[in-house]
C-alpha cells in the first residue's frame, strides 16, 4: 500500500491530478491516515485548477474538477468558493435565457444544478417561473392567445423578471390583435377560392402563431393547387411542421421572437461547384462596415458606416431603412422604401447590392453585392431567409442548381430547420455520425452536410452575431 501511496504523491506532484485520485481510492477506503491527508492536498490541486478553469470560462472543465475535488475534501475552503462561483453563473444564465424568452434552455440549467446538488430553495423560483413562461410561449405558438395572456397573468415573477414578464404581456396583446385581424382574411380567402391570397393570409397568421394547424394546413392545400403537388416542398408531416418567422407590424415581436428562437441568427451555408451564401434568419437584419468589434448582421469590407441600412421583412414585403443618407435606391435617394426584386440599392456611391424575391410565395429574399466589395467570409452573396431556401433548376429558386432533377428545400421548424427532397431527388444527410439516406423529411438540429447528387451543401453555424 506504501508504495500506491507513493505513486499517488508523485502524481499529485507532476499534476497528473486524475491518476493520483484513482490510486487513492483504495488507501481512503482502508483508513489509512496518509491518504486523507494526500486527499486534501489533491482537492485543494483540484480546486485551483478548476478556478483556472473558471477564469478561462470553461465551465465544463471547473465543474468537472469541482465535483473530482469534492468527492475527495467536500469541505474545503477554495472548493466552496469555486461552487458558489459557478451556481451564481449558471443561475445568471438562466436568468438571461428567460429574459430572451428561452424558458426550456433556462430549464436544461436547472436540470443541470440539479444534479450537480445545488440546494432545491435556489431552484424552485426560477423553474417555476421558466415552467410557466414554456406553457405560454407554446399557447401563443398555436394561436392560443387569450390563452397565453390568462395565463402569463397567473404567474408571479420575482422583481428581476417583472420587466420582462410586462414586455412579454405587450407582445401577446400585439400578436393576438394582428391574428384576429388576420384570420377573418384567412377564412375569406377560403371561400373565395383565391389560393394565392390564402398563402399570403396564411403567412400573416402563422407570422404570430407560429405552428397554428388549420393555417399551416390551408397554406400547404393552397401550395399543392398552385404549384403542383411536386413542388410544394414546404408541405411536411404534422409533427415537424416548419415554423414561420415573417414578423407582425410590431418592433417588440420582431425582437422577441429573434430571442426567443434560440438558433443562431445567421449561418454559412455552402454548396459544392457553386458557391457560399451567408444565411441570415432574423427579420431585420444591419448592413454595414465589417470591424473587429461590433459588426452588422452583413458585414461589408466598404467604405461605410458600421450599420449603414437596415433591411427588415413585414408580413410580405422588405422594407428598407437607411441610417445614412447617401442610400440610394434604383438611383433615387431614399430613407425609407419598400423592395422589389431586381432592385439595385447603393450605399456611399460605392458599394452596390442587388435584391431578388425569386419565388413571389417565398418570404426569402436573396443580396448580390456586385460592386466587387467583399465578406469577411467568400461567400457569393446573402439570402435573408424567411420560412425556406428553394434549390431547383428553376430561376424561381433561391439557390440555382442547372443539373438538379427535382425541388429540395431547406425549412424552418420547432427543432431548428429540416431539409425536404423532391420526389426522385436522393438526398443524404450527414450529422457527423455517418451519412443517412433521406426520402422525405429530416431534422437538422446543427452543422451538416447533405448530398443531392450531383450536389452538396454544408452547413455552417455562426455564434451569435460573430
């Protein structure tokens, strides 16, 4: 036994803190008094380095020398500190995560601390609270919105939460004003029979009840008459139906909802043989001067203001809001205007984009900047995606593929976005555990790759606004 002793020391000396632990485990469970003692200095080893850990922000490594060195000393001063550190963190974060209205991530954290033995009397108020925000969240979603509205009243938030539980509050009433305003022109529609005003209603309501199931129902029948059921590719099984994210009239909707998503706002998304896109997935996005702190959503190495424009997606429309007033518009000096596709906008008298609404069903709108001004990443324009990216053979696609023999879609839905081949389309999806073959519908919950014969595309996800 001396000798495993010894070898823990000598462990323990060279900072090989996981070997020495596990030749310690049988002198500790033998009493001996040399291995307590071993013990404690190996938990205070183990306490600074998860502090270094902690500076670092790997939260990953702190808690996991946090809980190796409690196991060995529970009591030791440095180790207590360490803990208190890292709930008050994770607790801040799950604070953040409701005030984006990320109750379900917020819970994940719980469910975390939980486990790592954090007392219930710090956890209860804030789950509870995150409970009750998942449950209205979810009734406003399906158009529940008197619903969602009782039931935001019953909830009794702590004075951190207040401000946004009332911001929350004006956003329902704002969301159930543009539904009921948009059902009756839904159901109207319908019984007319104009298809095409049935899709456009339909994305009006669906704009504030996202996963609404007789909207997304009428909007995918109406797809299928105008279209053809081949090139309906947005129509999807019940249970993974996308979600639309065209905003209502209201500024604090736009922003709450590009919160509450929790998907990263922008990706790359690149295709093998023709090009890379940057794919921005909010309703209103910046244009401006890349820099090295702060950037726009598009950023353009120009000679620009650092937000020079703001393009924003309402209801149907694009609208453009200059911040400077050196945009012109087709040549026209403007402040504010709505977009249609071909237009040509110019910022600074240097740098030019172009703009196209390639499919007039789509809320996704796709920028070719053909001023020679770049990206910080080679990337062959911008698609501001609204509820899918269309990649077909057809110049009413976003993403033009000449010798692709079908529609393949890449959508919105509950878990993040989903791709959807056409009929006689072969379609494999690779989620970094192997390739899988793909006939109808499939999840992407994070960077992939898809192969479409003759084609590929991979996804590549961009943190936040970086």
């Amino acid at each position: 036994m001396w000798l495993q002793l010894r070898q823990a020391q000598d462990a323990l000396r060279q900072q090989r803190l996981d070997e020495a632990r596990q030749l310690l485990v049988q002198p500790l469970a033998e009493g001996y008094r040399k291995a307590w003692r071993l013990a404690r200095e190996l938990a205070r080893a183990y306490a600074r380095r998860g502090q270094q850990a902690w500076q670092r922000r790997d939260l990953g490594a702190a808690w996991s020398d946090l809980l190796a060195g409690e196991s060995l000393c529970r009591n030791e001063p440095r180790l207590v500190e360490l803990r208190n550190e890292l709930v008050r963190y994770e607790l801040r974060s799950a604070r953040v995560a409701i005030g984006r209205y990320q109750p379900r991530e917020a819970l994940l954290l719980i469910s975390r601390l939980r486990e790592r033995q954090v007392p219930e009397e710090l956890l209860e108020g804030i789950e509870t609270l995150a409970q009750g925000l998942d449950t209205v969240l979810r009734l406003a979603d399906e158009g529940q919105l008197p619903q969602a509205l009782e039931a935001l009243g019953r909830l009794k938030p702590p004075e951190w939460a207040q401000a946004t539980v009332a911001e929350l509050r004006e956003e329902l009433q704002d969301r159930r004003d543009c539904f009921y305003e948009a059902l009756p022109r839904l159901f109207a529609a319908v019984e007319q029979k104009q298809w095409a005003e049935v899709v456009a209603a339909a994305d009006q309501v669906l704009a504030v009840a996202p996963i609404h199931q007789q909207a997304l129902q009428l909007r995918e029948s109406s797809l299928q008459r105008l279209l053809g059921p081949e090139t309906a590719v947005t129509v999807v099984p019940p249970d993974k139906q996308p979600t639309r994210y065209a905003p209502p009239v209201t500024a604090s909707f736009v922003a709450a909802s590009a919160r509450r998503t929790g998907w990263p706002l922008r990706f790359l998304l690149w295709v093998d043989g023709v090009g890379g896109y940057l794919v921005c997935l909010s309703p209103r996005v910046s244009l401006g001067r890349a820099a090295e702190d702060r950037m726009p959503d598009i950023p353009v190495f120009a000679d620009l203001s650092r937000f020079h424009i703001e393009i924003v997606r309402d209801g149907d429309a694009f609208l453009l809001e200059t911040c400077r007033p050196d945009v012109r518009l087709n040549g026209q000096l403007v402040s504010r205007a709505v977009l249609t596709s071909g237009d040509r906008v110019t910022l600074a008298d240097t740098c030019q984009f172009t703009f196209y609404q390639p499919h007039r069903l789509s809320l996704t709108a796709r920028l070719e900047i053909n001023s020679g001004h770049r990206l910080p990443w080679a990337v062959h324009g911008v698609l501001l995606m609204g509820n899918e990216v269309l990649f077909s053979n057809s110049p009413e696609s976003h993403v033009l593929l000449p010798r692709l023999p079908g529609t393949v879609a890449l959508c919105r839905c509950p878990e993040g976005l989903g791709v959807r081949p056409a009929t006689g389309v072969p379609v494999e999806i690779d989620l970094g555990q192997g390739p899988r073959k793909c006939s109808e519908w499939a999840v992407l919950p994070g960077p992939a790759h898809v192969s479409m014969s003759p084609y590929s595309l991979s996804l590549e996800w961009l943190e936040g606004n970086g």
